[in-house]
C-alpha cells in the first residue's frame, strides 16, 4: 500500500512540474508575441484625402478602425473617411449631400 501511495504522490509531483512548465513557456510565448507586435515597423504615414475646403470636425476609435467625420465649408457636404488603423489605409469613404427634388 505504502509503494502505491509513494507511486501516486512521486505521478502528481511530475505533473505538477510539468503543468507549471507549461504556464511557464505560455506566458514566454505571449510575450515574445507582444514583443514583436509592438516593435513592430508599423505603417509609417498615412495621408487621408478630404474634399477641397473641407476640415475634420470629429474622430472616433472602434474595432482597428478610425472613423474622420468631416465638414466642407460653406457647402454643408458632410461625409465619413474610414481608416483600417492595423493596416494603415482608407478603406471607405461615406458623402452626404441634400437630395435634389
């Protein structure tokens, strides 16, 4: 009986160490993975196009996306510029003009 026990407990010391190597290289694993999405070249400078006359008014962060609300001046044409900020590139744009009767 005593060999047995001594068995069990010698079987779950191991993995235990074994279960803590694990956590252990994850946890180096995700780090190198930061380490190298962080230092990281980036996408440098993005230049975002806006109509003629108009001037960003409002900006909003949501889901690696930008979204540049702006206004033209004097005209009221209003519109939304789209900016994938993983990739580093206008990915849509959105125009709102009064409609003509």
């Amino acid at each position: 009986m005593s060999a047995l026990l001594k068995t069990l407990v010698i079987g779950m010391g191991v993995l235990i160490v074994l279960g803590m190597g694990g956590v252990a290289y994850g946890i180096y694993a995700n780090m190198q993975r930061l380490q190298e999405s962080a230092s990281g070249d980036g996408w440098g400078e993005v230049v975002v196009e806006l109509p003629a006359g108009a001037r960003v008014t409002d900006m909003e962060a949501a889901d690696d996306m930008l979204y540049l609300h702006h206004q033209r001046a004097g005209t009221g044409g209003d519109g939304v510029v789209v900016v994938d900020t993983q990739r580093g590139r206008v990915v849509g744009r959105l125009r709102f003009e009064a409609a003509t009767e």
